[in-house]
C-alpha cells in the first residue's frame, strides 16, 4: 500500500503547528509564565526551546521521515524490542483524545453562549452547576450523561472524523490550511481591541514585568521544560506520524524550527491577549490583577466569560474568543486521533476509511463517559496522569533509546541530508544528555509527589484504577502487541513477496 504524501510544505507546516497549538497554549502558557517570574520565565523557555524542543522536534521529524511509519513501525525499525513504546504513546493518544474532546464541546457550547453572554453574572455557579451540572460525583461515579454536553461533544468528533477519514492531503492538510490562518487572524483582532482597552496595560505589566530572582529556582526550569514538553506534541506519536508521509525531499530541519518558533510564538501571543483582558477586568472590577488571574478550565470558562461580561461589543469579542479555543481544540484533535488512525492502518493494514471510522467510532462512544455530571472530575484525574505521568515518562524513555541504545548520529545524518541547512553537535548534546538529564528530574519530581500526597484530594482507590490502572494498562498492552509482533524486516520480507 502507497504511504499517502502532504501535498505541499506549507500544508504539514500548518498541520504540525495545528497540532502543537492547543488550548493548553492558551490557558496554560500564560499562568505559567506569570507563575514564574514573568519576563523573566522567557529565559528559561527559550533556553528549553533551544536544548530540548528544537532537538525533540528534529529527531521525531527525521525518524518519522526517514522509517516511513507510525510510532510502533519507527520504534520497531529501530530495533523490534521497542515497538511497546510506539504503542505506548498510541495508546496515551487514544487516552487524551477522548477527554480532550470534551473540552473541545465545553468550547463550543460557549460559542453558542457567547452572543447573548447567556452564563449570566454568577458565572462559576453556571459553569460548575448550570452547565456541568457537577454534583456528589466523583471519578468513578459519573453520574447519567448530559446531553447538551454529548451533542457538542458529537460535533467536535464529527469535524475530525471527516478531516482523519478523507486523508492527509484532502482532509487534514485542508483543514489546516483553513482553521490556523483563521486562528491566527482571530487572535491578533482580539489582541489589537483588548489591548488597547483601560488596564490592560497593567495586565501586560504582570506577565512581562521580570523577576530576576526566579531563575535561582529550579522549580522554575523545571516549569519551562515541562512546558516545552506539553505543548510541542512530542512524544506521543504525532509527529512521526504526520512526518511519515513527508515526501523523500524535505527540508526536515527547516519544517522542525519553523513548526517550533510558530508554536512558541503563539504561547507568547495568547499571554499577551488573556493578560490584557484579566488587566481590564481587573480595573473595571476594582481590584487587583492577582485577584482575577486563574488558569486552565477555570480560566477559559469562568474567567474569560466574567470579562467577556465587562468588553465592549462582547457579542463579537466572545463569540471570536471562544471560536479561537474551539478551532486549536479541533486542530490538535485531529492530529492526535491521526497518530492513533495511522498505527492502526500500519498494524492491521486495513483502509484509512476501516481505520478512521472504528477509531473515531470506538472514541466516541468512551468519550460519553466525560459528557457526564462527574466527567469533569474523570477529565481532571486522567488528565493529570496522563500529562505528567505517562506522556513525560515517555518522552523520557524515547530521548534515552535515540541517545543511548542507538546511534543518534545516524538520525542527525539523514535529517542534514536533506536539509537546506545542517544540524551540528549541539543536537546529540541535548538529546543525549541535557533534555533527559532536566526529564529525568521532572518525571521523578513528578512521581514522588504523586506517590507521596496523592492529587487533587481523590481517593486513593480512584487513583489507582483511573490514574495508576489506566497508565500501567497502556504499557501492558504496548508490551503485549510487542510481543505478538512480527519483527519488522520479517513483515518487509512478507510485504515484498506479495508486491
């Protein structure tokens, strides 16, 4: 079977930068640098771009471009006994897209509430009891599902389904040439009104404003690592994947730069956008920037809606906001439900009809379990093992097999192959020793707090059937499907005698 190809390099561009942007992006980057030292955060985050993102980016580029496969055929033509690892990663897509989704649908319900601000004044109570109608609930009692939930929830899947199933280049280099101009173009209105209203300046002042003092902390490294790490979509079989079906002659080097600094520079657009709109709330509220600035859920649907309330024209304002979220929601749900479609047609070398159908089948269905009273409580858990777990633990695992257990310089060799211009040994440095060496301290950091204080006040049998069950049941079944694999030279033996 003919491996499909982007049609053009501007088409992979925008759907490896659709695929990093997401609303973590939005709602993560900047708590995180206000968190941090402000402007002064920017140091240790470029710092991190440079050592670990850029270097990540590159080899997952070059190894995706050079075995021609999903994660599980790349890391098994490596060398057969890591194709658990491939699947692994498949399998921590899977996870984060049945509950991303969720997310995605929140989105969109707002959209729709948005021109008539129809959340009210109160809007926490609306958030938390109208709309999410969260109750006595916990993790693993959901409660019945609701439907004004399902049935966005239904659109967002819809809207992948059709992009994944028509194929690279007529459905996700389509849509990603349509949904990141329009996103980039949503952001810089919204930017270009907000920022010019009263307080947003000093908004603008919290966020940049440095404190030198922070980069003593290794805290805050460790914070600008770690964000580097979410947001690029390495390391849980995305970028191999969309690399796969790279033509022979591909600038690698290039595409993975670019598809950064985009990345990163949009993270820096966002803080700039929700900052001025937390300092005009701010001062239309009378207090002051610290008291409004929240982050992630919070911030996206109780937050922003409170400010939304305060804009002028907030008919237009909101509806373009929650636009914004909802298409880098979409946009970064299809590329991870494609790593997910792609493994899938490599292993069972079935159609990307059969494939996308039964994934985005199959993801609907789990995806109910989040439509639910306790969905929230679900999402939040396996988020968080998901997040800084799985997807670090294997980010890690994959930087020691490239720098260790094989020969990076190969790697290094192709990408420079062909590559307009050359990587030197700055890569393999980082590869091999600083982004494990700052992982490595990141996941154990990560594990013994986990171990030690639990999260967010769950029971301790929730965490470990809906934390510690579901990361240990993706490596097990990783191991499993390794171990009744063929190895790879083995099927390309088999695939050249029936060609």
């Amino acid at each position: 079977m003919k491996r499909e190809q982007w049609g053009s390099r501007a088409g992979f561009v925008l759907a490896a930068v659709g695929s990093a942007i997401g609303l973590g992006n939005i709602w993560r980057f900047p708590y995180m640098a206000y968190e941090n030292g402000g402007g002064a955060f920017f140091i240790p985050y470029l710092f991190a771009m440079l050592t670990a993102g850029i270097p990540f980016m590159i080899m997952e580029f070059g190894m995706g471009h050079k075995f021609r496969g999903s994660a599980p055929v790349v890391f098994s033509k490596l060398n057969t006994k890591y194709e658990w690892l491939g699947w692994f990663q498949v399998g921590i897509a899977a996870t984060i897209a049945v509950y991303y989704v969720a997310v995605i649908g929140w989105a969109f319900s707002y959209f729709g509430f948005s021109f008539t601000q129809s959340w009210g004044t109160d809007t926490n109570a609306f958030f938390f009891g109208e709309y999410l109608k969260l109750g006595d609930n916990s993790p693993s009692n959901l409660g019945g599902i609701q439907w004004h939930i399902a049935l966005p929830l239904a659109l967002a899947w819809a809207i992948t389904f059709a992009a994944v199933f028509t194929g690279v280049k007529g459905g996700i280099e389509r849509a990603s040439k349509i949904m990141m101009p329009l996103l980039f173009i949503m952001i810089l209105l919204l930017i270009g009104r907000v920022a010019f209203l009263p307080g947003a300046v000093d908004g603008l002042n919290y966020l940049f404003t440095p404190d030198f003092s922070k980069l003593g902390d290794a805290k805050v490294w460790s914070a600008a690592y770690g964000q580097i790490f979410f947001t690029l979509s390495v390391g849980f079989a995305i970028m191999l994947a969309y690399s796969s079906y790279l033509p022979s002659k591909s600038d690698v080097n290039n595409n993975a730069c670019m598809t950064v600094l985009i990345n990163c520079g949009f993270s820096m657009m966002a803080g700039v956008l929700i900052f001025s709109i937390l300092g005009y709330m701010a001062q239309e509220q009378g207090k002051a920037v610290t008291e409004v600035v929240s982050a992630g859920v919070g911030l996206a649907f109780v937050t922003l809606p409170q400010a939304i309330n305060l804009l002028p024209a907030p008919y237009i304002l909101g509806p373009l906001l929650f636009l914004s979220l909802a298409v880098a929601g979409v946009s970064s749900h299809i590329s991870i439900i494609e790593a997910v479609t792609s493994a899938i047609i490599d292993k069972l070398n079935v159609s990307r009809k059969v494939a996308a159908s039964v994934v985005c089948g199959v993801g609907l269905v789990v995806s109910m379990a989040f439509a639910t009273n306790g969905g929230l409580l679900l999402l939040d858990l396996v988020d968080y093992f998901m997040n800084n777990v799985a997807l670090l633990a294997s980010c890690l695992v994959e930087l020691v097999i490239i720098g260790w257990l094989i020969k990076t310089s190969d790697i290094r060799a192709h990408v420079n192959s062909v590559s307009e211009f050359s990587v030197g040994i700055w890569l393999e440095i980082c590869v091999r020793f600083l982004s494990p060496l700052m992982l490595a301290w990141i996941v154990s950091t990560n594990l013994l707090n986990t171990f030690k204080n639990g999260y967010g006040g769950y029971e301790q049998s929730d965490l470990l059937l809906l934390g510690w069950g579901v990361t240990a049941a993706l490596l097990i079944v990783g191991i499993v499907v390794n171990a009744t694999s063929r190895p790879a030279k083995e099927t390309a033996q088999v695939e050249e005698a029936n060609a």
